[in-house]
C-alpha cells in the first residue's frame, strides 16, 4: 500500500536547502584542561556545576553534537556557568572515567552539582534550540533525576512542573540504571498525566510507550493501549508537539503505532504520521541529519505491507533527491559523518544498497574517520551474501581504525564478523582475536568501560564459538586473560571484570 506519495514529493522540495541553527564561529569552548577529579575539584572551589561530554572521533551522533550544539552561541555563553569536561573515548582514563561513572555509550552528557552528585542526563537526540533549554534546566536543578523516579513512585503528587521537565528529557536510552529494578512502564503514564505542560507530557507519554514496546517479547503481537490513538492524533496535529517528540516519531513509528490502533485504524494513524512528519521535517531547529530521519517512517510503513517489493518509483525518486540535496549541502568533513551516516542508514532502509555503497565509498577519501564507513560497507556486503568482500572491509576497518578504544571494537567486531561468516576457518579467528587481545597493553584500560563490554562480549562469543566445534580453540586467550588478571591491582574493579570473565577449564 502506498501512503501520501504525492505529499511527500511536494513537501520535501527544499528539504536540505535550510540552514543549520546559528553557530559561532571562531569561537571554542574552553573545556577544562587536567582529569576528571581535578575538573570536580575546581566546579566545588567555585560552586559551579559540571558538565561531562563522553564521546568519540568516528561517532556520528557526537559529530552532530559538535557541530550543532557547541557551536552554538548560548551554549557558548552557557559555559561560564558551569566546568566543561570534554572525554574522548580514546583518551588517557577515559574508559575508567566511563566505569566510575556507568557510562554505556557515545556521546554521554552529564550534569552533575557542584558537590559531585550526578543530577541527570542530557540526550543528543533532541534539536539544537530545546538542547539548551534542558542544558539550562539541568544546571539549576538540585535534585537528581534518581531521587524524581522515586518520588514519582511514593508520592508522585509532590513533583514540580519543572521536575516533570527534567524527567521528560532524561536520556533513557542511555541509562535505565535511574529505574527501579523490575520498574512498571506505568510510571511514565503518571508522570505524563501528572505534566501541565503539554511538551513535557507527550514527550514522557511517548517514552510510557517505548518501554511498553520494548518490554514485549519478540513475536509478541502488542495490545492496543486505549489512551495511545488519542495522544498520538493530539501530537501529530500539533507541529511544535511533533519537532517536540521527532526522536520518537521519526525512529520508532513501526514499533509505537501498533500499540496505538489496529485494522484500517492503524492505516489511518499510518498516514496522519507521515503527513505530521513530512510537514515538519523542514523545520530550521532540525540539522540535515535530522531531517532526513523523516523518510524513515514512511519507508518502514511501506515494507511493512508491501515486504517483498522494491519501492515505487515516486517514493525511491524523491528518497534519492532528499539525500542528494543532504549530501551536497553538508561540505565539513567532520559535519558529514553524521549526514553521511544518516543518508547511508536510510538508503538502506529503502534497500536502495547500491547507491549506498556508492555514497559510503565516495566518503572514504573524505571522512577523518573512514573505518566507520568501511564497516557499513562491510554490512552492506553481508546483506548482499558476498562474504569475501564483507569480511575484507572488516579487516580494513579494524587496520585503519585509531585509538586504543577504537581499535578495540574494530578488531572485536572483525572477529565476530569472522565467526559469523567463516566459522571453520579455526586458525584466521584464534589468531585475530590472540593479536587483537596482545595489542591491548597494561594502560589500555582493557578491563573497564566501553573497553570490557567489548571483551566481554567478546569472549562469551569465542567461547560459544569453541563450544559449538567441541574442542579446544582457546588456550591461548585464556591463559593470557588469566595472566593479565593476576597483574592486575587486587581487589580493584579491573580485577573483579577480569576475574567475572569466563575461561575454558584446564
């Protein structure tokens, strides 16, 4: 079934032709110089809050934060206010800086008071000129967001409009550790009933049902949630209610409008959320990456009735000329790796592979940070069931990629490439993964943050790897995780990672 095409034909002309949100340029913000417990010393001397960036080179979300909120000039004149801590994620006591602070991926903002106490998280997801808004929010606020969940849950009634704020704009995706275990997704139906303010309502209401929808199983077929179609249709009439909530209308509208309607109701919804979302995604408080985020749901709306087909030719026609005015418009380097990723990302979604190939290919000479691009390619090639070439970009990746961290999940994600796509060439996976594991030496942080997600993942794959081949592959990676867990400093978080890490028994 074909919905709104001919809208979404006119309402794109122009689509990449708007500018970015006004930056400063020539300007740089003054990000505190010495480690983390130094940068929380100075913000107590001078009472100041913190504020704490975790990002990296080759992250396409981070890219965008760059070069949209920090070059903006209230976020310039913002950091007078408050220390800014800026941590790459391959830098000196990043990932340990990661641990301490339960950091689970890139970019991370975080604002903590002047005494060192984490108030709440900042999501990148949402547009330039709401981002320092929260910023500003966050920065006055004096109670953690952990201490709003409870109260939310004991006495709900006691929340402010503004503390209902700064629920509305947590970044959940990043930290559920700020809920109760076995929490009720109810709570964010309360806090969404409880809000006057209809921004912070709906947008609390549409994260009560993302965490109904995640919560389902798999093959699971969602109940309709009664309340949904009626605060759906309220937000999708509203444009400032639609830029408001476009993280989740434009990314996950396949997994929430089941839960709001079903039959030739949910056709209908189908069609109200594409012309909402094409209506809006010109908006000059959107980036060009951004933008292009409202193809995304008209694309997975069509696979969803029309799963075996190619798209139509208007719908393909104009998906083409939308990333083709982002491309060209976007000429920084460093501003293109999140456009780039995003025509990339939704290129594919339309199974237009061949001309995403050639995009990310263009890029290579281009980027700061190719290897992220190879990997694309790479999972391209997968798709397309050519293995030799798929495993070859892997390999560039992880040989091209730089820093310890990075180079890190390069090599892992080759070696789980490798187990994937050539499980019986035993002697290619213990090698690569032995030289990836010896690389790593003793201040690289392998046993913390991002760095021992990564391994372990990693080893829980090599393992199940060794398993499924009944024999002994793994020796050698044992024996060497064991030796380095013994140099280890006792009684340390590294040894506790290290030492959690299964190995095969002699």
């Amino acid at each position: 079934m074909k919905y709104a095409l001919t809208i979404i034909g006119l309402l794109l002309v122009g689509l990449t032709g708007c500018s970015e949100p006004a930056v400063v340029k020539n300007k740089t913000i003054g990000w505190f110089e010495g480690n983390v417990d130094a940068a929380f010393s100075q913000a107590k001397s001078e009472s100041k809050p913190l504020f704490l960036y975790w990002g990296a080179i080759w992250c396409p979300p981070c890219q965008e934060i760059k070069h949209t909120v920090f070059k903006s000039r209230r976020f310039i004149e913002q950091t007078d206010s408050f220390i800014p801590v800026y941590l790459d994620g391959d830098t000196e006591a990043a990932q340990a800086a990661g641990e301490r602070f339960g950091v689970k991926g890139y970019p991370t903002m975080i604002v903590f008071n002047s005494a060192g106490t984490e108030i709440t998280r900042i999501p990148g997801g949402i547009d330039i000129s709401r981002y320092n808004d929260v910023l500003a929010s966050a920065l006055n606020s004096i109670t953690p967001t952990r201490e709003l969940v409870i109260a939310l849950t004991e006495n709900p009634a006691s929340l402010t409009e503004q503390n209902l704020k700064q629920l509305a704009y947590y970044s959940w995706g990043q930290d559920h550790d700020a809920l109760p275990k076995n929490y009720n997704p109810e709570l964010f139906l309360t806090a969404s009933q409880l809000a006057a303010d209809s921004i912070n309502s709906t947008r609390l209401y549409m994260q009560y049902l993302y965490e109904v929808s995640a919560a389902l199983e798999a093959d699971a077929e969602p109940t309709v949630i009664e309340t949904a179609l009626p605060m759906l249709n309220k937000i999708l009439a509203s444009r400032s209610l639609v830029l408001a909530n476009w993280d989740s209308l434009a990314y996950y509208s396949t997994d929430l409008a089941p839960l709001a309607a079903s039959g030739n109701d949910l056709e209908t919804l189908k069609a109200t959320w594409q012309k909402a979302i094409f209506d809006a995604m010109d908006d000059q408080s959107l980036s060009v990456a951004e933008q292009l985020a409202g193809l995304i749901p008209t694309i997975e709306f069509y696979f969803e009735n029309e799963s075996n087909t190619a798209l139509p030719d208007d719908l393909k026609t104009t998906v083409l000329a939308a990333t083709q005015r982002a491309d060209e418009a976007t000429e920084n380097s460093f501003a293109r790796q999140s456009v780039v990723n995003q025509i990339s990302g939704v290129l594919q979604e339309a199974r237009l592979l061949a001309e995403a190939k050639i995009l990310l290919t263009t890029e290579l000479d281009r980027s700061s940070s190719p290897y992220y691009f190879m990997s694309s390619l790479s999972a391209i090639a997968e798709k397309e069931k050519d293995i030799e070439t798929a495993l070859a970009w892997r390999q560039k990746a992880f040989e091209t990629a730089k820093g310890s961290a990075t180079r890190f999940q390069w090599g892992a994600s080759y070696v789980r490439a490798l187990m994937r796509m050539t499980p019986d060439d035993e002697a290619t996976i213990t090698q690569v993964a032995m030289s990836l594991f010896n690389e790593m030496d003793a201040n690289s942080e392998l046993f913390a943050g991002r760095n021992f997600r990564v391994l372990r993942s990693l080893n829980k794959s090599l393992h199940q790897w060794q398993a499924e081949r009944s024999k002994s592959l793994l020796a050698g990676f044992d024996a060497a995780i064991t030796q380095r867990c013994e140099a280890l400093t006792r009684n340390s978080t590294a040894m506790e990672n290290c030492r959690s890490l299964p190995v095969t028994e002699s």
